[in-house]
C-alpha cells in the first residue's frame, strides 16, 4: 500500500556532519507542508557563524521561502535544543522539532511580540494588544495565562532552569514570575515602557531595558536593583555566555558591551545607517551578532571587535544562538533560516 504520510524528515545529506561544523537550514513550504531543508543551503548564514561575510547565489535561491505571513517578532529555543518556536506578526506561533526541523504545531493568537521557553515543558508568549502572557504546554495546548500587567507586554525572558521568567511591559513595570512557587513579583524604576529583558545564563542576573534610556540590573531570585546603566534607549539585550557582560542594542543603531564588574562601556559599536532589530552572543561566546532592518548579519569578533557583513536577503528581526556553532534567524517578510 502506498504511503501518503508526509516525510517530515531531512534528507541523508542534511545530517550534521559530526565536526562541528555549521549546519545551515531553509524553511520552505514543499508538497507536504513546512519543512526545514538544506537542499537550498544558506551559505550566507553559514558564513556570519563562522565569521565570513559573502552572499552566494544559493542564498539568493532561498530569499522568498517563508515560514510566517509577515515579520518574525521572536525564536526560542527550549532548553534540551529539540524544539525550536518561532512567532510572528502573523499571529503564528510555530513549533518545530530538532534536529530533523519537521514542522508540528502552529497556534494563533494576536500579534506576537515575543516568545520565551520555561525548559523543556512549557512556552510564552506575549501580544501587543494584550496585558498578560500567554502559556502554552510543550505540545502546544493552551494553559492559564500570567496576569497583572496593565499594558502590552513587549518582552520575555527565562532562565535555563525554566523557574523563573520575567516579563517588560508598557506599563513601566517588569514582572518576575516563579514558576514553581507560583508566585509574582513587580519590579518598579523605570519611568517608560520596558522593551527588553534577559536573564544571565546561571540565572543570577536579570537586565530590563527602557524608553527611559536606562537598563537595570537586578539580582536573582530576589529581584534587588543592583545597578543602573544609563544613556541608552534599551531595545535589545544579550548576556554574554560566561555572564561578564551585557550587550545592548539602541534604536539610535547603536550597540554596547557593558561590564558587569564596573557598570562600565566596554565597547560602543554603531550599526551603518539602520536600527539593530536583533542581538545574540554565539553559543561559544566568541562573536556576537546584530541584525539589522537593511538585512544584513554583523558578526563582532570578541575581543578585538573586528566586524564582517552578511546580506541574508530580508530584514533581520529576530537571532537565536544555537548549539554546535548554529544560528535561528528571522526576517522582516517571515523568512525563518538555521
């Protein structure tokens, strides 16, 4: 009997080959719907990972292949690596299962704004036209939301246990959530919307960034102001892997690396001509990298700062460092590649 099931699987050739190389993917829409393909490699992302900047021809072929109607607003990983989630301004959220990249869920609500992983079990989301955050089970059931916000929230973030998640809201407030006490508790300073947030890989440190043109810091589990960085308009925030630094992103194109230690700019970066959209240090915290509107990938060599330029076709909204040397990017006309 013939077998209709669509072959969600990779073919042989897109299997990693061991050495840890990158392992670039497209998301195309073929005859038995979304899947993750290297049949159409995208050299170019390949290339911003492991420092190279030059765009080529199979690139190009794969520019129009989407996974959203519409921008990525946010990519997530969960904390085992097997389920990559991403969302869009589509009302999309879509879910999809590593290292094979077969697509198996797709949830709607309205507009997304960002998407934040609690481990292994369960997701959230945020609207912007909603005051709370949204839970969904791994499988992508919906569970009872977070509420207490009193405006859009625009951020999230959890730490790599999956207890705590913290939220940044229009509101001016940032909400710390403990997972598994149940319990919520508001953090107050900030005198304009908070636009990001992030949480340091060992969970110790949570950053908020503001309209106020300040970031705060606060110890964790606590949530006590521990310092306060001042002079830009926060839209994007990075912990560095070894949670030395931070890096943030400006609306005005501007980009820093912050001391942790000192409070004090390490680097000042500017980003040619466009806003940075997207910011992520490396899984090996060797380069970081900024997306920008104009749809190019800079890679920063750390420590010298050395910078090179991959054009990935669209609009860079959204980057989620991968293991293994391997990039989630997102792009303004709902391209999603790894």
């Amino acid at each position: 009997m013939k077998n209709d099931k669509p072959n969600d699987r990779l073919p042989e050739d897109a299997a990693a080959d061991g050495q840890g190389k990158p392992e670039v993917y497209a998301v195309t829409r073929g005859k038995s719907g979304w899947e993750l393909s290297r049949r159409a490699v995208i050299a170019a992302v390949a290339a911003t990972v492991s420092g190279g900047a030059q765009r080529t021809a199979e690139a190009q072929s794969c520019a129009g292949s989407l996974a959203h109607n519409g921008e990525v607003s946010g990519i997530a990983l969960s904390a085992d690596g097997r389920t990559l989630i991403t969302a869009g301004w589509d009302g999309a959220i879509k879910l999809w299962r590593l290292p094979e990249g077969a697509h198996f869920k797709t949830m709607a609500e309205p507009t997304v704004n960002a998407v934040a992983a609690e481990g292994n079990n369960r997701f959230d989301s945020a609207s912007n036209t909603e005051n709370m955050v949204r839970v969904w089970s791994a499988g992508g059931a919906p569970l009872p939301p977070k509420q207490g916000h009193t405006a859009p929230v625009r951020a999230l973030a959890a730490d790599a246990s999956g207890e705590l998640l913290a939220s940044g809201s229009d509101d001016h407030t940032v909400r710390l959530w403990n997972l598994k006490a149940q319990t919520s508790s508001v953090l107050t300073g900030h005198r304009d919307a908070v636009r990001s947030v992030a949480i340091s890989p060992d969970g110790k440190l949570l950053a908020s960034g503001s309209d106020d043109h300040s970031i705060r810091v606060w110890s964790l589990p606590a949530g006590t102001l521990q310092r306060t960085l001042s002079g830009q308009s926060a839209l994007l925030l990075a912990f560095s892997p070894n949670g030395q630094t931070l890096a943030s992103g400006g609306s005005d194109s501007s980009i820093r690396i912050w001391s942790l230690d000192s409070g004090k700019v390490l680097h000042d970066l500017t980003e040619p001509s466009w806003p940075v959209r997207a910011l992520t240090y490396s899984s090996d915290g060797q380069r970081l990298l900024s997306g920008t509107g104009d749809g190019f990938i800079t890679t920063w060599l750390l420590p010298d700062m050395s910078r090179s330029r991959t054009d990935f076709g669209e609009g860079v909204t959204a980057l989620c460092a991968l293991p293994g040397g391997r990039l989630a990017v997102g792009g303004a006309k709902g391209a999603v590649r790894i």
